[in-house]
C-alpha cells in the first residue's frame, strides 16, 4: 500500500514537471491529509502563486478543511524522501513558506584546480570553465545518472504526448517555466532563447558551442513562454541544443550590444549574471570564484549554502588531501590522480571518493598539419599537412608504442581502464571487434617500410624532417608520467620526443599560442567525454566545412576539429548521421564511424577513465551523472549536522 510519504514524493514530482494543475495538486494533497506547509511546498513547486491569496494561505485554509487532517498530515519532523535529491529532508522545515529553508548553510567550498577563467560557456568548452557558469547559469534541461532529461529553466520536456516533438522530426517546442527572474530581476522569457541562438550564430561571436547547434535553423518565440526549434532536416538529436553545458542561456538585455566582434569584450564575461541558485558575486580568472545565494531563486527552499567558493591553483593531488586528510574543502573536483597516491588518503577520515562512469576517453592527440610551417599567418594550418602524420603508416606505428596498460594500472587504478576506443561509455556506438596492442617491433617495421630512415644521430627523418617532436599537455602529474611513458617507448623507435607542460589556463585558453586550440605541436593530450547523443562529439573529426569545422585564426579557433584531422569518408558518415532518424539505423552509422576513426588512427585512445572526485562526509544531495558538470544539481546540495 502506497504511504503518504510515497504519495506526497509522487505528488512533488509531477508538481515540479508541471503534470498537474495547481487546482489538482490542491485538490490532492488535501485528500491526502497533508498538513499546510507540505501544501505549501506542493503549491510553490508548480510555479506561479494566486494573485490574490499568498501560497501559504492557501495551503493553510485548504488544510484547515480536510477532514481528519489534524490526525493524518504529516508531522513536523516526518522525514520525507525529496523528488529531487533522493535524501531524507524534514517536510515542515523544508516547505513553512516558499523560502523558510533557504540559506543558513554557510560557505560551500570547492576546489577547482584548474581555475576558470571565463564565465561565459559559449566561449569556452574547457570543463574548467563550463563547470562554474553551471554554478549561476542554467540550460532548459539537463540529463541525469539515468540518461533521463531533468527541466531547469524548462516546465516539461517535450514528448510527443504533450505536443511538444513534431512528428516529422523538423521542430521541438519547449514551453518555459514563467517564474523565473534572472539575477537583476528582469524576467526569463522566450525571447532570451531566441538571443542565444543569435548570439551564438554569429560567426564573429567565435562561440564554441555552435557545433551543438548546427541542425538549428531558426528559433521563434510563440509566445514569452513557448519557444519553437525549427530543424533544417528530421533531426534525431532534438534535445541538443539549449541543454546540458552547452546550452547556457543568456540575458538579451545585458548581452543585446555584445554580439559579434564585441562578444569577446563583454564586460558579462568576467561578471555575468544567470538564473540559477547561486549569483556571481566575485571572479578572479586563473584564480577564484565567489559565489551568493539567489534569494529569488524559484525553486522554495533552495539553494541551502549562503556561499559558494570555488578555488583554482595547487594540483589534483592537493585538491583530494584537503577534502579527504584536512577537511578544508567539501568537494573536489576532477582527480586526475595516481591510483596509489588517492589509496593512501583514504584513512583520512574527513571526505570520501566519489567515483561515476563517464570520464571521458584520454587520448593522445596527433597534429595532422604542420606546426613548424606558417601558412595564412598561422602554423598547423589545414591546408599544410604534417610531414610525418600524414603517412598512415607512421600514426600505426604511433599507436602500437602507447602502453596502454601500463598508462592505465599504474597510474588510474580504479579511476580507468585501457581502451583502443576513442569513444567510451557508451557500449551502443562501440564496436565490438575494436582491439589495441602493444608491439615496437611492428612498429619499427611500419616506420621503416614508410621510408623514416634513422640518420647519423639515430633520429629517423621522413619527407625531409627530422622525427623530432614536441609533445605538450596540460600540467598535471598524472599528465607529465604519461608524456615520460610514451617518449619513452618512442626513444625505443628512434624518435625524439621534447615534453612540454602548460598551465591550464594557458593550454586550455584559445587566445594563447601555446594552446590546445593553436596546436602549435606535435603530439597533445586531452580527455573527452562524448554527450547522450554522439554526433556532436564527432565534430572533432569533421572537416566538412573547413571554414567552421577546423580551429583556426579565420574563426578564432573556435572549429572543434582541433587535431585538423580530414577525411571525405567520414564527412559522409558525419552527414547520414545527421539527417537518420531511426534508431537502429542511426546506431549502425555510427559504429562504421568510430572503426572508421579508430583504424586511420585519427587520434589515440589510451584510457576510458571514470569520474572521480572527493566530497566530505558531511556534504548530501549530490548526484553526479557521466552527462553534466560535476554541480549540475548544485541547487540540492546540502550539508547534515
């Protein structure tokens, strides 16, 4: 037999996806018995208010008259399961008047190591950065541990139930939540959805984030709270854009004269402001961020901490001592550790490991263009191919000297495992017959059949250079033994290797020469993690349109094809992708992607590495998904006493 508690959980939950009238759940909650304030919190879930009686009064006049309801509404200190974080939360505390609980949770501190530096999403996609914004910005949905779509700024997810997919593929409608301020109290309408899409589709603008836009054609406001997506063809993938990191909404009043050139100048870059539970109070790029609560958050009772603090600086390794051995932080962000080095905080006592599928693939990244030969005012320009990579062979060889293993064991342990995929996590697009190996012998042999002859020195030299190569990464321990394991095995072929490491916020910053996206190298590493839906996270390999595909000076490397890998093979697949609609034939596409990618050697899979982070003991509500940035449900986290 369902209990109250059941019924009451049952009831938050389609109140907050706005399933049911305020009527209904009036209606409801009182044939439950509940008592005015679990009412009230009902009520204020649903958004909006009566114009003339304030919710509480209505919750506490609709109680007074329910029969029986002294002796069956819930008690003051019942523990109620909430719909939203999963926790044991006290009803009355919870839900007296739409903001009784709010605050009163002090400073929440986390440590970023690897500081932000932008607090606009749609110029960066760096996690570093992306993973802040998510503090105080909010996308129309994100997706949970379950790959289920979780509204934000969103009343419902579209279905075709309600209307909201067309049953051609070509639209979405989403209606949007009409309670929503943004921080300087104007109000969220549709028309800052259709600002974003603006914003972003300008190609002076240089927004990262336009590729997850690309099967967008225009996007129109029904009304101030119904916005329509029009697709340019069937589009499979119609819960892409405006959700998860990528889809950050902006404010077109604050943001209206910083389109185009002017975006990157936006005073809103440094001090922004959002929708979300918590307001920028103050930013130091390459340093920290303070974080105030939103009292106007529309969610009652949310956010609990009075401060968020994220902190940049130190190293991973730092970041996990203070939560797990000093107790200084809460929550730890990205541990990019040595297995053994995590192993030996666990007696710390203060914080706890929280590890999750989905940490992306590490993978060494090959330059397919030159970084040594300035075309157009530009080195690895895409149309000067690399002497070296641009043999088959030579990446072959390449991929059979990472030891993969050895990379995996001995420094993730737990936090990965070895992989000859450069797509992880998700079994549907992985192939099956994808395998790795490693083997110096075979690759000596592909090195000297492609014609790389060692010199005097004992250097190979192919097409006229030297097999000399600059290797760079981000600073990172774990990072730099990585680098030392594969120049090692590529000494053993008789192939220089020159290691090069460089702080986050330089390599991972597009107006800096020594960055990932000028690739001024020749090897590079990164970790990604594929979306939901992998067609964007196949960006990295299209060069379709080399304008907007490829990074580069013309687009302000804004391209996510970093590596300047080109092959009209896969821009086919890429474009059959796109435009299928069924399923399974969807599916097939994309398993004849990553064999295709993978065999060319398009980059490296190395390790298929989990999440892990640090939380103390005493930190709740959390619950990380491989989908979203670590604080994605920051607004339920909470601390017990």
């Amino acid at each position: 037999m369902e209990t109250q508690h059941e019924a009451f959980d049952e009831l938050m939950t389609r109140a907050r996806l706005r399933q049911l009238s305020r009527r209904d759940v009036l209606r409801r909650a009182v044939a439950l018995g509940l008592s005015a304030p679990a009412i009230a919190s009902l009520l204020a879930a649903c958004g909006g208010g009566s114009k003339t009686t304030p919710v509480a009064t209505m919750a506490e006049t609709a109680a007074n008259t329910a029969i029986s309801s002294s002796t069956a509404s819930v008690s003051a200190g019942s523990p109620v399961a909430s719909a939203t974080t999963g926790s044991a939360t006290p009803l009355a505390t919870e839900a007296a008047t739409p903001t009784a609980a709010r605050g009163g949770g002090g400073d929440l501190n986390i440590l970023w190591w690897q500081a932000p530096v932008i607090l606009n999403a749609h110029l960066s996609l760096a996690d570093k950065d992306t993973g802040s914004v998510r503090v105080y910005a909010e996308p129309l949905a994100d997706f949970n541990n379950q790959t289920e779509p979780v509204p934000f700024l969103a009343a419902e997810i579209p279905s075709a139930d309600n209307g909201g997919l067309a049953a051609d593929g070509t639209s979405v409608t989403w209606q949007l939540r009409k309670d929503v301020k943004w921080h300087d109290g104007e109000p969220f309408t549709s028309a800052d959805v259709v600002f974003t899409f603006m914003y972003l589709s300008d190609p002076k603008s240089a927004a990262t984030t336009i590729g997850y836009y690309k099967s967008v054609d225009t996007v129109e406001a029904v009304d101030d709270y119904t916005v329509r997506i029009n697709f340019k063809n069937p589009t499979p993938d119609w819960y892409t854009p405006f959700t998860g990191a990528a889809g950050q909404i902006l404010p077109e009043h604050i943001l209206k004269d910083f389109v185009g050139e002017k975006a990157a100048t936006a005073p809103f870059n440094l001090k922004p402001i959002g929708t979300g539970p918590y307001k920028v109070s103050n930013f130091t790029p390459g340093d920290s961020v303070v974080f105030e609560i939103n009292n106007d958050y529309y969610e009652a009772g949310k956010p609990y901490f009075d401060r968020v603090i994220i902190k940049g600086g130190g190293s991973a390794e730092s970041a996990a001592r203070a939560v797990m051995q000093s107790g200084e932080a809460d929550w730890a962000w990205n541990l990019q550790v040595q297995s053994t080095v995590l192993q030996s905080m666990e007696s710390g006592g203060k914080g706890t490991f929280v590890t999750w599928p989905g940490g992306g693939t590490e993978k060494l990244v090959i330059n397919h263009t030159d970084p040594q030969t300035e075309t157009n005012g530009q080195k690895s320009y895409y149309q000067t191919p690399h002497p070296h990579f641009r043999e088959l062979k030579v990446r072959q060889a390449l991929a059979l000297a990472i030891q993969r293993d050895v990379i995996a064991k001995q420094l993730y342990g737990p936090g990965g495992k070895e992989t000859g995929y450069t797509l992880n996590n998700n079994p549907l697009y992985m192939p099956k017959d994808i395998t790795w190996k490693f083997d110096l012998d075979a690759a000596k042999q592909l090195l000297d059949d492609a014609g790389a002859a060692p010199g005097s020195d004992g250097i190979r030299t192919l097409n006229g250079r030297k097999m000399s190569w600059l290797f760079t990464a981000s600073t990172n321990d774990l990072r730099q033994k990585e680098q030392e394991i594969i120049k090692a095995a590529l000494q053993k072929l008789n192939i220089a290797c020159e290691i090069k490491a460089i702080d986050a916020s330089v390599y991972f910053n597009a107006g800096n020469d020594d960055s990932f996206q000028h690739l001024y190298c020749d090897l590079g590493i990164e970790s990604n993690t594929a979306g939901v839906f992998p067609l964007l996270w196949y960006l990295r390999y299209l060069s379709a349109n080399p304008a907007t595909d490829i990074a580069q000076k013309e687009n302000g490397w804004s391209g996510r094809n970093i590596q300047r890998y080109q092959n009209p093979d896969f821009n086919a697949l890429y474009a059959q992708a796109a435009k299928e609609v069924d399923k399974d034939k969807s599916i097939q596409i994309f398993l004849q992607m990553q064999d295709l990618v993978v065999k060319d050697v398009a980059d490296i899979g190395m390790v298929s590495r989990n999440h892990v982070a640090a939380a103390a003991k005493s930190l709740t509500g959390y619950e990380p998904t491989p989908w979203a940035t670590d604080v994605w449900d920051i607004k339920n986290w909470k601390k017990s006493s």
